[in-house]
C-alpha cells in the first residue's frame, strides 16, 4: 500500500521586507520588532527591517510580503514616508508588486493619534500597486501596558510612544503585539507558499 504525502510549503525561498521611516528611534523599534517575530517562522536572511533612507530596492521587489510602518505627523505618515511612496510610481506603473501581500504599522505619541488614518493610507498605497492585505487578526487581551493588542487595531499594528526614549517606549504590550504581528505574517505566507516540488 503506497502512503501519499501531502507536499510540504517551501519555505526557503520566501521572504519579508519591514520598510519604515522613524525620526526618533520609536518606530524603527517597532519595525525590528516585527522582523523579530518574522525570526521565529524565517530564517534571519530571509527578514529584512529596512529605512527608507537605505532602501534595499533588490531585496524589497523579490520578498514575499512588504510591511510599512510609519510614524504619525499631522493624521498622515511623514513627509519622508510619503516620499518613499511616491518613489515608487514606476513600479506601480509596472505592477511590479502586484500579488505580493502587504500589511502596515503606524506609531504615534498619543493614545488614539490618528493611527487609524495611517494604516489607511498605507492601506489604500498597497491596494494601490494591487497587493494583497493583511490585518492584525488578534484579539485585545486589556488596556495595560503589558497587553496585547492594547489599543485595539485590526487593520494593523498601532503602537504608541509617549515623550520617553526609545529604549523604553512603545510599551511591552506594543513591542509584544508588533513580535506577535510579525509572527503571524510569516506564518501566513509560509501557509499560502506554493507547495515544493
């Protein structure tokens, strides 16, 4: 009696680029704390945290899934941000990301900060090049600072650092729920991985 197996996900082709802008230091956290998690399902070749400033343009346009993060200025991401995202009209132009997923974070210093605005924004840039969204699909566990998903995002990770350094804000909970964001990310793809041959 011949047993068949089910083909197995390849996974070691797929990868994840974290692309944010971050002033101060606080977002940059948040993205390497994304690409932490991401660690736990790829390996660390495979996850990549990029700035803008130092875009990896090569490793961005082949990775699997692209998740932009930026800090909150005035409801909207920053100036520098948005100028990534213009830079990009040539491959939207192509539709050289279309079929990737995408997802998104925005960081701010107030509790609401107009987060949601962000990830709509960044939302709308990925449908935008015809990619394919992913949410934060994780129940809040409360309102401390140690909790998960404390303040309640859906459409993607919202974390928030008040006037403190980097080192010590976004909160536990946030910087959790980004290493849980990340995670849950790489899971998807590796799940929706064509199968090896």
């Amino acid at each position: 009696m011949t047993i068949l197996k089910t083909p197995q996900a390849s996974t070691q082709d797929l990868s994840m680029a974290v692309i944010y802008h971050s002033n101060y230091g606080h977002t940059r956290r948040v993205a390497i704390a994304i690409a932490d998690g991401a660690r736990q399902q790829l390996s660390a070749e495979q996850v990549k945290a990029i700035d803008i400033h130092d875009a990896d343009w090569d490793f961005i346009d082949a990775a699997d899934i692209l998740v932009f993060g930026s800090a909150v200025y005035m409801g909207s991401v920053t100036a520098e941000f948005k100028t990534f995202m213009d830079e990009t009209s040539q491959r939207w132009y192509h539709r050289k990301w279309e079929g990737k997923w995408a997802a998104g974070f925005a960081n701010s210093g107030g509790l609401s900060g107009d987060k949601l605005a962000v990830l709509q924004q960044i939302c709308l840039y990925a449908m935008q090049h015809g990619m394919h969204w992913l949410g934060l699909p994780l129940m809040p566990t409360g309102h401390s600072e140690t909790d998960l998903n404390r303040l309640s995002g859906f459409l993607g990770l919202m974390t928030q650092s008040v006037d403190a350094p980097p080192e010590e804000t976004p909160c536990k909970g946030d910087i959790d729920t980004a290493i849980w964001f990340g995670e849950h990310l790489a899971k998807t793809i590796i799940k929706h991985a064509p199968a090896a041959e």
